[in-house]
C-alpha cells in the first residue's frame, strides 16, 4: 500500500507529461549496475540490486540475481550505483522560487538534516514518508536555543518530541550552557551547536556536546578576547572582529601558511582537543568560499548557474550592497580570506587526526547565498581539493552522516548500499571514486525506494518555472464566524513586478490536482483587491478540495507560478471572544496595552495565535507573529493612538508559515477605543 501511495505522490508531483513512477510493481530492479557501496574503498562490478518499498532487499551478480517477473526493472549498462548523499546542515524554508525539496533530489541529495527546525517541516518529513509530497528523508532540530532567552536552559527540556536534536547557539553564558547541557544528557538528547561565546571549545567538550555545527566555529579559538565580558548578542561578533583586527593586523598579507607558522602551538592544541573528544564536526565550509565570491567577484556569484534558484527579495539585497556578508565584511574585506584560509587549514588538520567530518553546508536559509542540492557538489570539492580522496569526501555525506543520524537516533539507516538500508541511490555514468564532479552527470535518484530519472528531475527545476512575476500563493481553509466564505485564495504579488499593480495583471487562473492525479481548473469568483498586501483575494464557500494548487499570473507579456498543497481540512475552534481581554467596547489607558484570550481546544496538532488589529475601515494597523502557544500580547507605545477606536481579533492556526498554513480558524472582531490621555 505504500508503495502504491508513493508514486502517487509522485505523480502529483510530475510536472506536465513526465511522469516518473507509472508502474506501480511492488519492487525496482538496478541490473547491470557498477556498485559503489561505501562500505570500503572499492567498486563491485555488474551487479543487480534488488529494491522493495524503501529498503535494499537484495545484491548479487547480475548473472546470478533473478529478477521478478512484475518488478521494474532499471538497466544501469555499467553505470554507477552509489547511496544517496546527505546534506547534515540545512535550512528548509518554503519561500524560494523553486521548492527545495526538489532542488535536493535534483542534486542527489536524499537525506537533509534542518538544524532550525519548525513544525512544518515535520509535517513535510511525514507526507514524504506517506508519498503525498515528493523529496528527501528529512531530519530536524529543534527550534535553535540562542542562549540569551530568558528560560534558555529549560527550552532543552520543552522541546518537542518529533525533533531529532537540540540545536544551541553561540549566546549562552557559561552557567546555561551547563545547565543546558545537563538536561540534555539527563534526557538522552543529541545535542549540536555553535560554540558560545562565553563557553569555548574547553568549555564545550567538558559539557559533552555532541557535535560542532561548523568548522568556522573553530575560528573563534585562534583570536584572543575576553569571554566573561557581559555583551548584548549583537554586540559579540564585532566585539570579536575588532580584536582579532588588531591581533591580525587588519588581516593584510595573511594566508593561511602565515597563521599556521604564528599559530602553530595553538592550532595543534585545537586538534589534539577535538581528537581526544572525538566530536564530529560539520563542515559547511561553501560559506567561507561563497563569501569570498561575493566580496571580491559578485558578478560571478550573480551568474553562478545556481543563482537563478535564490530567492528575489535575497538577490535585490545583493545588488543593493545589503546582503548579510557585504555588511559584516564592510570595511574588512581581507578578513574573508583569512577566514577561509583558516578554515581550510583547520580542516586539514582534522583530517589527518581522524576527526569524524560531516558533509553540511548551510543551504536554503535565503540569507546568505547557498542553494540546496548544488552547494553539496561545492562542498565536496572543497574536500577533494584539500587531501581527501573521493572515497574519503563521499564518507563524510553518507557514512559518517548516517553515524551521526544513528546518534540521534539510534538508527544506521543509510549511507552505504546493503541489505535492509534505505533505498537512497545515485546513478551516475563515471566513477565517482576517480572524481567526485562524476557525481553531477546521473541517469537518476532514487530516494527511500522512489525512482526519479534525470529527465524528471531536470523537468522539476527547469529555470522555466522560475516566475518572470514572483508570486505567492495560497490556499486555507477560513473558519469565521461572521462571514460565509471557507476556501480562501489568495496570490500575492511580490516586490520585483515591473508593472502597475493591479491594472497590469491581466490574468489569473488556478488549477488543482486531486490525489488521484486528476488536473483540473477551479472556477475563480470575482476577486478583491488588497491594496495593502498586493493581494488577489477569492473567496469560495465551502471547505477545499485536497490536493495541489498550481497559481499562474500573467502581466506585461510576464508570468508567474506558485504553488501549494491542501493536505488536510481541519476544525479549528473559533477563539472564544468571552474569554478575551479588553472585552467589547472597553476603553483602554495604558500606553502599551496588553490583550490576552484562552487557547482553543483542539488537540490534534500544534495551534499558532496572532493577535490582528483594524482600524473601524477594516485596514490592517497591527499584527503579531504567529506564535505557538502565544496567548497574550503587549502591544508597543506609539502604534495605538490616543483618542482612536480600533477593532480586533484573534486567529488560531495550524502552521506559523503563511503557505505552509493549510486551517484557521478567526474570532469575531471586538472594538475598542484608546482613551484621550494615555499613561
Ligand atoms: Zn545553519
């Protein structure tokens, strides 16, 4: 049955007449395959491997393996088959032009491990396993513990289970961390993270961390700086630059053969450390090169094939000389050279110590530059290029990242191609072994047991469905109760549109694909217009129909495409206004007045509130986040004016991700008037 679902959702997923899983045999054959099973360095010829659901069922010689009589079978004609890659340091986010999870399996990425998890992406990690949307095994950490909340240490505690580790960040003052990390060991979690500022690698092996985010971590051991200094968070990192500037010499003339011959004793210190400890270490070294890249030849990165995958808004930035790096490296611009230096050297050094090296590189966060899937190809050729045979680079994103899944969470369930392992497969035409730039020309992927060929992958993230007009759309299934409408609409239209908004949009149509592959189109009531948001809204009575939307917007001979999935329609309770607070009518005089509701009953899944504020002509003053939880809020001073009447409401939600948010459920509107004189 399940496999049955599985290419159901793949078929959901094909874009226009490819279509990659048709046949619906229970197994999938490889015959006549090279194998490259990682277990050692070597290469199994002609071999037939045997696939059932997801796992590797069976391996032997092609002319010895019978191949059952309704299974499908792959001919590989002496082509490669190797695991799937991991990429063990990402940030899934649903906002780029072309969905990520695509972007991975395109690249032969089968396993990503997000070290910000979000609930949403929980949900993404279980319809992949159920076939109702298309991509790689999915592992997640918490939310990150910054370190400087007020409750840090007992966040560890707090966290929800469906996470597969604990994520710290760079800001806990040393007595947190401690405590952080003893619940942490109490409870049996998998803890990594940054290095605190406060903390240090001493500090971080004594507590029993279990593994370092990033190499570029390690940088911070080479600079001298006060670590009992009490510091807001944003004060730390230049704080730490100004004093490696000095120590540095404004980072001029220094390569890295420079800072390993002043820092010799130290450097080795930082790798006997390590090495006693043996704490994996994840590389996402592409940073450092990138930055480098951005600073010194931004037009390259501009045109970098991959660039066309960021998102809008990030490139703008970019352009603008407002992207993250461009600002941290104002001024300093030799210091990213030095950075990478350093980092490269550091990796050699935990390379001949035999540290555990994770395959990681940062991608997806929209901040800084890094496409998922392609950047993996950089990273491992950052590898090559500094003393790792490919045997050894490949290690770091299969068996090693399966070590490190096996820490979180007691599994070894992929990483190298025997019986009972995922079924997470590269087929690529040339060795690998001999070059891991092989990698990149591949016949197709197979992710836990479903076959992608390379036609469909490259159909799945043609440069084609990249909007000519960015736009976003969605769909939510609307509970409220003074109004009939259920299914909302809506598509907004993002800041790069050259034309006059909303005269030059001159067509919008919506289709949605059942979960049984059926395409339709959805007949469209006449829409508003909001101003505010730059909003196509529609609304349609009644709850929607399942499956995937596809939004299409055509302007000034332009296009543009999004899309979404209505999974589930859920029952959201409205928010009780008689448990509100102000209630109906009320006259409020503080100047930061507060507003606080009841939580709605509704056990099934997590429920995210935000507190939304109209003036009497219904536009948007104020709104919050969406929070977990959230069952109050203080509005700040000076956004609710004296003398004004105001309504509001509360929504309940079942995601804090606008297009990820699939129900919600509004309360009706309270008003409220601020009085004359505020105290
Ligand atoms: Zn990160």
């Amino acid at each position: 049955m399940k496999k049955i679902l599985k290419s159901l959702g793949a078929i959901i997923l094909a874009l226009g007449p490819i279509i990659s899983c048709s046949n619906s045999a229970d197994m999938t054959v490889f015959k006549n395959v090279n194998l490259v099973p990682m277990t050692e360095e070597k290469i199994v010829e002609n071999q037939t491997v045997l696939v059932k659901g997801d796992r590797i069922f069976k391996i032997g010689p092609s002319n010895e393996v019978k191949i059952p009589p309704n299974a499908r079978v792959i001919d590989g004609q002496g082509a490669y088959l190797m695991p799937g890659l991991a990429d063990m340091h990402v940030h899934l986010k649903g906002d780029w032009p072309i969905s990520q999870l695509d972007l991975y399996l395109a690249n032969g990425v089968t396993t990503v491990r997000d070290l910000d998890g979000r609930d949403f992406m929980l949900k993404w990690r279980d319809e992949i396993e159920q076939g109702k949307r298309t991509g790689p095994t999915i592992y997640a950490s918490c939310p990150i513990i910054y370190g400087y909340e007020k409750n840090a240490p007992e966040l560890v505690a707090k966290r929800k289970s469906g996470y597969d580790c604990v994520k710290l960040y760079s800001y806990f003052a040393r007595d947190d961390f401690h405590k952080a990390m003893q619940t942490a060991k109490e409870l049996n979690l998998y803890t990594v993270g940054h290095i605190p500022f406060a903390v240090g690698l001493d500090g971080v092996i004594a507590a029993g961390m279990n593994e370092i985010a990033h190499i570029e971590e390690l940088d911070f051991e080479f600079i001298d700086f006060d670590r009992t200094i009490k510091l807001q968070p944003d004060e730390w990192l230049p704080y730490i630059i100004s004093n490696a500037a000095q120590q540095f010499k404004g980072f001029a003339s220094i390569d890295g053969g420079n800072i390993k011959a002043k820092q010799d004793r130290r450097f080795a210190t930082v790798i006997r450390k390590l090495q006693s400890a043996n704490l994996p270490v994840c590389t996402t070294l592409v940073i450092g090169r990138v930055i480098v890249q951005k600073l010194f030849k931004p037009n390259d990165f501009l045109t970098r094939p991959e660039s066309r995958y960021l998102p809008q808004k990030y490139k703008e930035a970019f352009r603008q000389g407002k992207e993250k790096h461009q600002i941290q490296f104002e001024g300093i611009k030799d210091a990213a050279h030095f950075k990478y230096n350093l980092e490269i050297m550091l990796l050699a050094g935990l390379h001949r110590a035999g540290i555990p090296i994770v395959l990681g590189t940062d991608a997806g966060t929209g901040a800084m530059g890094i496409v998922p899937g392609f950047s993996i190809h950089d990273e491992l050729r950052i590898l090559t290029e500094n003393d790792f045979s490919p045997y050894e680079a490949i290690t770091t994103g299969t068996v090693n990242a399966s070590n490190v899944v096996e820490a979180m969470t007691g599994r070894n369930d992929f990483g190298t191609i025997e019986i009972g392992k995922r079924a997470d497969f590269i087929l690529v035409n040339k060795n690998p072994l001999e070059d891991v730039a092989h990698i990149k020309a591949k016949r197709g992927v197979m992710a836990a047991g479903e076959w992608y060929d390379s036609a469909y992958l490259q159909a799945a993230v043609s440069p084609g469905l990249i909007p000519g007009i960015p736009i976003v759309g969605n769909v939510i299934y609307v509970r409220r109760p003074d109004s009939g409408f259920n299914t909302e609409i809506e598509i907004i239209i993002e800041d790069n549109f050259s034309g006059k908004l909303p005269d030059d949009i001159d067509g919008i149509t919506v289709t949605i694909k059942d979960p049984n592959g059926v395409t339709r189109p959805l007949m469209l009531p006449a829409h508003r217009y909001l101003e505010q948001f730059k909003d196509f809204w529609y609304g349609i009575e009644g709850p929607p129909a399942l499956g995937k939307y596809t939004f299409q917007v055509t302007g000034k001979g332009l296009n543009g495409t999004a899309t979404d999935f209505q999974t589930v329609n859920r029952t959201i309770p409205f928010p009780d206004i008689n448990t509100f607070s102000p209630a109906e009518g009320e006259t409020l005089t503080s100047k930061t007045p507060a507003f606080s509701w009841a939580m709605v009953e509704y056990p099934d899944c997590e429920i995210y509130y935000r507190l939304v504020i109209n003036d009497p002509a219904g536009k948007r003053v104020y709104s919050t986040r969406r929070g977990q939880n959230m069952l109050s809020h203080t509005v700040a001073e000076g956004i609710l004016k004296p003398g004004k009447t105001y309504q509001y409401k509360v929504r309940a939600a079942d995601s804090e991700d606008w297009v990820e948010m699939q129900n919600r459920s509004d309360s009706r509107s309270l008003t409220f008037t601020m009085a004359k004189k505020l105290e």
